[in-house]
C-alpha cells in the first residue's frame, strides 16, 4: 500500500476491511461488488478520508487515488 493510506489506517482496519469483504463473499455476493461496495464503504464512513477539492474532478482524482490501492490491497489478500 501507498504510504499516503499507511499512514492513514492501521492494521487491524485493514484486516477488519478484508474480513468484511471474505463475510459478504461467503454469503452469496458477488465478488467484485463486495470489494467495491465495501471499499467504498470503509472510505465513505471514515474521517480520515475527507477530501478538500476546489472541483468535482479534483474530489474525483482525490477519491480514486485511495479506493484503487484499498482495491488491490482487498484483492491480493482474497
């Protein structure tokens, strides 16, 4: 993981966030909807994640650059 999240999350969420994803997989839902849903989830309900932008394409960036690395991170420990 980049260290801009690092530094940003600890372990534990991490796990917590991965054990989330297995929870939802286990129980009939689809794959890549439950990395998803719940990456988008872990970063909608976490303060640590506000981003300030002057545009919606800046929010956008912003946003993208920390769900793609959770994703893959998500994915790798699946």
């Amino acid at each position: 993981l980049p260290t801009h999240i690092i530094r940003r999350v600890t372990i534990e969420e991490l796990d917590d966030l991965v054990d989330d994803v297995k929870g939802l997989i286990d129980s009939g839902y689809d794959r890549t909807d439950a990395i998803y849903d719940t990456v988008r989830q872990f970063i909608a309900s976490s303060k640590i994640f506000r981003f300030l932008s002057s545009s919606e394409q800046e929010y956008w960036d912003s946003y993208i650059m920390f769900e793609e690395p959770l994703v893959d991170y998500v994915k790798e420990k699946l």
